[in-house]
C-alpha cells in the first residue's frame, strides 16, 4: 500500500482528538525505509512475525507521501535507516542516497562482525549520523531474541561510536525487555563507559506491558545522556514512567514505520501485548501470538495509537504545550541537527 488510505473513522480521530494536540512541526525519529528487493529469502516453515504482515517495504516516497496522510496539516521530518533483518549493504546504500537526496538524518545498519575501520569508514562515506545495530546482526553463536547488548553492540563499535560522538538507537532484547538486568546494567555500562555516543533506547526498551517496566527506572534515572523513543509504544504508563525519571528533554516520538500503518490498537493480558486488528486482514493469525481478530468497525492506525498513548500520558502528567513540542519534535531536531 503506497501512502495510507483513512476510513472515516480515522479522519475523526484526527481531526476531534490529534490535530490541535500535535505541534506544527513532527519529528518521526524510529523509521525503516527499504525496498522489498533487499529482504532475504524466507525459510521455509519459517513463521511470519506479525511486523511482516503489514508492509513488504517502505520506499522514501511511500514514508513521506505517508506522513501527508496522516497529518495533512503537520510538517514531518523522519530519522532514517533500513530494515535490519534484509541485506545489510543495498539497505544501507539505499538509506544513504535517500538521505542525502531530501536531507534526513540517517543511521547506518551495523553487524557485530564489522570492524571499527570498517565502521568508521562506512559512517563517514555514507553521511550517516550514526549506527542501528539489532539483534538479528549479532555474533556467531548468540540467538538473537537472547542476546545481550554487546553481543550486537560490541564495544570495538562503541569505542568508535565515542570517538565520533555518533548516536545510536538501541532496540534492546531478551524476553525480560526493559526490566531484565543485564539490560540494565549494560545500558549503565555504556552511559558510563562511553559518554559521548548519544545513546537513544528504542520503544522505552520494549515496554509494551505495564510488566515489562519493573523497576528499570529506580536506575536509569541516575543517567544524564541517555534517551529514548516511544516508537511502537501505545502504553501512556509507560512514557510517564519514563519522563518521571528523566524529564521532557530526553523522550522522542516515533512510529517505527512501516508497521505503524497497521490497523490496531493495543491491549495487555498478564504481561503479555496483543495488538487487535480487523479480521481477515491480515490473513490468517492464529500462529501470530501478538495478534488477535475482532468485528470492531472502529479500529483505527497504529500511528494514531502511538500519538492517542502519549497524548494520555500528557494529561495524566500534565504537559506544557512546550513539553509536548519538544517531546514531539524539538528533542530529535536537537540530536539530529534538524532544522524547519
């Protein structure tokens, strides 16, 4: 689907409850742009994970003729870079000749076994701002959904990273999500290891469910340059967890584009996320485990869910129209040098 087609329904929702929350200027700072060429193969037998059932790809002219869907009257600047699970080189070409065509921050895709030479080089060449390691592209041995931070962010990368004053956006692993200790201590390890790398941690560290906050932030409150995006986050309790500990200044909105296109909204059972979505379209999701199917003629986008989670997390907390600006755009303008 080229851009996003709105329902009725969606354009109630933004028109009675997004438009006058949203600041003029949005930065989408969490997004994939490729193109379906670049995917490897699929094994077959292998189970399609409920990302994949939403988009094949995501061309640069399909994201912005997305954003003029979505918000027909916000200006939207995206950070991007390709899908970490595809070909790694033709994504990353393809990021960097995108980027430098309209002028939007890119990061470049990283693989445990690249050297910090060949980083170095690969970043500066491309005009890239930074890395998107992810555990898919970890070392040899290390299965992906348990692998620690370093075994995909290694610290030949960090070093490198520190150097330079790169950012990095961190989607972290392990069934435990935010909450798992060793998380914890190596995002600690890297803000004090490595303090010039502009460490961003991903969807509030995979908190989709109140259960996956724990106790994180009793510790990560004691950061100072650490931040975050609540890209594929619809919860509001868990940006205020966040924002409570860190402040206004070092939370960034995201989608996580292209599955922010899909129909849904979320809810949590026992600790567990569950996107609901429209029957039938997303084929059969009996084996999709974060997926389930309901008759419900008001089921709007993904996008709208994830601005509807903060805009709650806003009035529960109170936010300035300042605060919800800078949340919304002025802090990734600020990391990503953007300007408007």
């Amino acid at each position: 689907m080229f851009g996003f087609k709105l329902t009725d329904y969606d354009i109630k929702v933004y028109q009675e409850e997004l438009n006058e929350f949203l600041p003029k200027n949005i930065v989408d700072a969490h997004t994939h742009v490729y193109l379906e060429k670049f995917k490897k193969p699929k094994k077959p037998g292998a189970r399609i994970y409920w990302p994949s059932r939403v988009a094949e790809d995501c061309s640069m002219e399909d994201l912005i003729q997305t954003y003029k869907d979505l918000f027909p009257n916000q200006n939207v600047v995206p950070l991007i870079f390709g899908s970490p699970s595809a070909n790694l080189e033709p994504s990353n070409a393809y990021i960097s000749e995108k980027s430098k065509e309209y002028n939007y921050p890119a990061l470049y895709l990283s693989h445990y076994d690249m050297s910090g030479e060949f980083l170095e080089e690969e970043v500066i060449k491309g005009g890239f701002q930074g890395l998107k390691p992810y555990l898919n592209n970890c070392k040899a041995g290390v299965v992906g959904a348990n692998a620690g931070i370093f075994d995909f962010l290694p610290h030949h990368h960090l070093k490198v990273a520190d150097k330079h004053g790169w950012k990095v956006v961190l989607h972290i692993s392990k069934p435990d999500r935010l909450k798992d200790p060793d998380n914890i201590r190596d995002l600690m390890e890297i803000e004090q290891k490595y303090p010039n790398v502009k460490l961003v941690v991903a969807h509030i560290g995979r908190a989709y469910a109140p259960e996956d906050i724990g106790n994180a932030f009793d510790t990560l409150k004691h950061t100072k340059n650490m931040m975050f995006d609540f890209c594929a986050n619809t919860l509001p309790l868990a940006t205020e967890k966040c924002i409570e500990a860190v402040g206004t200044k070092r939370v960034m909105f995201g989608t996580d584009m292209p599955i922010a296109k899909m129909r849904m909204y979320r809810i949590s059972e026992d600790g567990y996320y569950i996107n609901v979505v429209p029957r039938g379209l997303y084929g059969d999701v009996s084996d999709a485990e974060h997926m389930r199917e309901s008759d419900e003629a008001t089921i709007t986008n993904f996008t709208y869910e994830i601005v509807r989670g903060f805009k709650k997390c806003a009035e529960n907390l109170t936010l300035s129209k300042k605060d919800v600006e800078d949340i919304m755009c002025n802090n990734a303008a600020n990391l990503y040098n953007i300007k408007f």
